[in-house]
C-alpha cells in the first residue's frame, strides 16, 4: 500500500514538473499601445479650441508620426503569445480611428470633401 501510495505521488510529483502553466498577462507593450491611440484622439479634439497656429501645426504632425506609430505597436502587441490581447485590440481599434479620421480632416483641409 505504501508502495503503491508513493508511485502516485511520483507520478504526479512528474505530472507538475512537466507541465508548464503560462498565465498571460498585460505588459508594457499593450499599455503603450492602448494608450498612444487614445491621448492623439484627446489631442485631435482639442485643435479645434487652439488658436496659436505653431501649436495646432506641433499637434498635427504629432498625429501623422503617432497614428502609424500606434498600429505598428498594437500589432507587435497582438502577435506577442504570452500577452492578452485586449489592450492591444483597444489601441489597434482606435488607432484605425485616428487614422481615418486624420485623412477626413486632411481631404477637407484640401477642400475635396466640400460639395
């Protein structure tokens, strides 16, 4: 009986030792990339209140570098395996939000969305 009770327990002692459990996580990476996409969104609303044209231009270019910066991010976020995916799918979201609505503001900067 005692033989039998400390094969089981060898057994099962070899069974935890094998298997490895990976609990996934949030990193850094998704919040970065969650986050970038949602400060250029605050930021391409408050343009519209900004009357100094040297800061609306700062914000501006900020966006055209953030927004591609923002989707390279999310998608490295995504495609990492031990990471959740929820931060990321977030920012990928918002960041596909920024950039069309970026190229909404610029096509009507131009005067081709005016009818």
């Amino acid at each position: 009986m005692k033989l039998l009770y400390s094969y089981s327990r060898l057994l099962r002692r070899e069974f935890f030792r094998k298997a490895v459990i990976t609990v996934k996580r949030y990193s850094w990476l998704s919040y970065v990339s969650a986050g970038i996409p949602l400060a250029l969104f605050v930021l391409l609303f408050i343009v519209s209140t900004i009357h100094d044209r040297s800061v609306v231009y700062t914000i501006f270019y900020t966006l055209f570098i953030g927004a591609p910066i923002s989707i390279v991010l999310s998608i490295i976020a995504l495609r990492k395996r031990n990471e959740k995916n929820g931060f990321a799918l977030v920012g990928l979201t918002f960041a596909v939000l920024l950039t069309v609505s970026i190229l909404y503001v610029v096509i009507l900067g131009t005067g081709m969305g005016e009818t």
